[in-house]
C-alpha cells in the first residue's frame, strides 16, 4: 500500500537535498577570493543544471537500473526514467491506492520495502544527492580551473564515475561493495564524500596550485556567506541522512540525532583544536568543523547510538584540521576550498568508525561492529571499501581529466593574465561587488 506518510516524508527530505547545493554555493563562495566569488558560485549552480540533465536522460538507469546482475552498473532499460515513470502512471490507473516501490535506492531498506511510495520520489532524492556530490568537487580547484572544462568533466563524471559507484554501494544483490564485500554505506560515505573529496584532489593535482600558494595567505573574503552555507548545509543534511532510511520511521529519527550529536561535537571539537593551535577559536573554523561532523556521521546515521556520533564528531576535527592546515602545506597539493582535506578524510574517518560503533540490530548486513561483537569483520568489510572506491574513483578521475584536457587544448586551467585578473571578469564578464561612482 502506498505510505502517504513516508512519501511526504521522502519529498520534504527530497526538498531539503536539494537545498544543499545553494548552500555550499554560499560556503564556497564567502571561502573563495573576492575576484572569484562569482566564479566559484557559478561552478555549484552549473552543476545543478549538468546534472540535472544527465541524470534524468541516464544516470539514475546507470545507478539503479537493471536486474542488479552487474557489480559494477545498473543498466540501460530505464533511460530518462521512462520505464519507472510508466509503471507508476500504470499503476496509478489500475490501483491509485497501491502504488509500489520501483527499483528505490539504499539497496536492503528498498528490497525490504518497509515503506510503499512512487519511484518517481527515489529519482528525484536520488537526484539531489547526484547534484551535491559534484559540486563538491568544485572547491577544490576553485580559481584556476577554465569553466567550459570543468563542465565537461562534471558531465561525464556523474555518468562514468558517481553513478556506478552508487550501484556499487547501493545496488542491492549483487553489487560490488554493498553486496559482495559488505561494506556500510548508510548516506554517501563511499559514494558521496570520499568520491567527490577524492575527485577536487585529482583534479587540483593535474592543475597544479595556484599562484602564490604556499607564499601568500589566502582569506575567506565573506565570513557571513561561510555562516549562512553551513547554516544552509547543516537544515538539509538532516534530509540526507534522515531520508536515507527510506521511511519515516524510528531509523529515521535516530539518524536526525545522530546528524546534530556529530555535528555539534565536531563543531566544538574544531574550535578546541584552533584554540590550541593558534590561540583563538574562528567562525569560519566552526562553520568548517560542523561540515566535518555533518560528513563522519553520513556512512553511520541510522547504523550507530548517539554516543557514538559525539565521538565520531569529535574525533572526525582534528584528522580534517591536520589535513587541512598541516598536510596541504607540507605535501604541496593546492585544494583550494579544502573539499579533499574535509570530505574525503572525514568520509573516510567516518567509514572506519561504523565499523567500530555499528549496532548489530541496525545493520543492514545483521554484521555488527567490533565494539559489540569483538569481531573485526565489518571493520575489514569498511576498510576493503573504501579501498575499492578509491581505486575506481582515482583510475577514472585520471583518464576523464586526460580526455577532458585533450578536448580543451592540453589545459584545463586559464591563462596566468586571467587568473590574476580574477574569474569573476575573465570567464564570465561580471563582478559580485561592482564599483559605482568609484566607490567600491
């Protein structure tokens, strides 16, 4: 029977996904250098229309189509969402009052079907989740990388590399981490923030820093934009983690929680590290760690205890603040907004400690972790994982970038006078803060 609880639940969390993207338009942006603002948010709304697009026409048939045979893609029967689309009209003229759940995302909570609604719902959610994904990415080669190029690989990114890897985590029998290795994934750990962080660290590794990395500071030239991103990042997360259950149930709430206890401990635990290291707590340094804390907790939300989210966030801080203000510096990579040194190492951080704090009774593999259970098998299965993800984000990553950077000429960053001069005027002929009367 359809469950109108569950779908007004699953089309607010739908909503809320949604809304992140703009968020991190705003925490990207009052990160970014002030000739670069518009740059730097175009690249997130750019995003928002690529994909999109490529969802719609292919992705979610990639992701989740298919009879779940292949461990690494869905399949090509349900191209622009047709075939989902048409079972639910069929349905709806035949039983309006039942209307099934159609090959939905989250693999064992869809199979178990715990609650009934449209198919048409899981794309859209599914969707939102496509669209932050790779808009991660877009920090870290914020202020070098041409437009045109970065948009080509998006395109061909969430085709190739995301939606696979979502059949990966997600696909339900068969597929290759999910499934055959037994790997949690609750919200995107693997899927969503080691693939994206992972991907922004490639692609600035290819492009090189930027000029005067390394010599010269570069400071968040909007501390309120900062503010109201996360603020932003933080009301839809609770859609996220909350809907990756699928259901508005008991899971569901406890995965709400689970996102405010990491998040608020991370928060608190980044302002404790800045306070010891450089002797004052910042606002863009607790905007930044309740991002940290909103990513440990994703792969672990309805599998852990609140407890267990208050560790994980305070823990999840300083790896990314060592990542972020010692690592970057000392290894030489340029991750400019820090979408490696947050997401990734925190959706890495987080992986691990599901292995540890997963709750036998709320695992979808009835696999507990080590502290229940004193076996390290989930803890292996998380690590094997994460292992594999990389390995296919990274091989991937580098043959899009070659193929993207033959198709532009051998370069995917602008000229040395345009970035100097800034984004903003060099790539799209206008300013966010224009001068009148001389004045600025």
């Amino acid at each position: 029977m359809l469950d109108t609880g569950s779908t007004g639940f699953m089309i607010v969390c739908t909503m809320l996904v949604l809304l992140m993207t703009p968020g991190l338009a705003f925490f990207y942006g009052g990160l970014s250098r002030r000739k670069n603002v518009v740059n730097t948010m175009g690249m997130v709304f750019a995003v928002l229309g690529i994909v999109g697009v490529a969802w719609v026409v292919a992705g979610w048939s990639f992701a989740y189509g298919g009879d779940g045979s292949l461990p690494f893609f869905g399949g090509f029967d349900q191209l622009g969402c047709l075939d989902a689309v048409g079972d639910v009209l069929e349905e709806a003229r035949t039983t309006p009052d039942a209307l099934a759940l159609i090959g939905a995302g989250g693999s064992a909570v869809a199979e178990g079907a715990k609650a009934s609604y449209p198919a048409i719902v899981d794309i859209g959610f599914q969707l939102a989740f496509a669209m932050i994904t790779a808009a991660i990415i877009t920090g870290a080669v914020a202020g070098r990388m041409r437009f045109g190029a970065l948009c080509a690989f998006v395109a061909a990114w969430v085709l190739v590399v995301y939606a696979p890897l979502a059949h990966m985590v997600w696909g339900g029998d068969g597929s290759l981490i999910g499934d055959m290795i037994g790997a949690l994934d609750f919200a995107g750990g693997d899927a969503v923030h080691i693939s994206s962080g992972l991907t922004g660290l490639a692609l600035c590794l290819m492009l090189g820093p930027r000029k005067g990395f390394a010599l010269v500071s570069y400071r968040p030239h909007n501390v309120p934009f900062v503010v109201l991103g996360a603020s932003l990042l933080w009301f839809g997360w609770f859609g996220f983690n909350a809907g990756s259950e699928f259901a508005a149930d008991g899971v569901a709430a406890l995965a709400l929680l689970n996102t405010v206890a990491a998040s608020a401990a991370a928060l608190v635990s980044w302002m404790v590290v800045e306070r010891v290291k450089v002797g004052k707590p910042t606002l863009v340094g607790a905007a930044t760690g309740l991002v940290a804390g909103l990513v440990v907790i994703t792969p672990a939300a309805g599998f852990v205890e609140p407890w267990a989210a208050l560790v994980m966030g305070a823990v999840v801080s300083p790896a990314c603040y060592f990542a972020i203000a010692v690592a970057k510096r000392r290894i030489g990579y340029d991750d400019a907004l820090d979408a490696f040194g947050c997401h990734c190492v925190g959706g890495v951080v987080g992986g691990l400690l599901t292995g540890l704090f997963c709750v036998p009774e709320l695992s979808w593999t009835d696999q507990g972790g080590l502290l229940y259970t004193g076996d390290a098998g989930l803890l292996a299965a998380q690590a094997l994982g994460i292992v594999v993800t990389v390995a296919f984000v990274v091989v991937l990553d580098l043959a899009l970038g070659l193929i993207v950077r033959a198709c532009f000429k051998g370069s995917l960053r602008v000229s040395e006078a345009e970035e100097a001069q800034g984004l903003d005027v060099a790539a799209h002929g206008e300013s966010a803060y224009p001068a009148f009367v001389g004045l600025d």
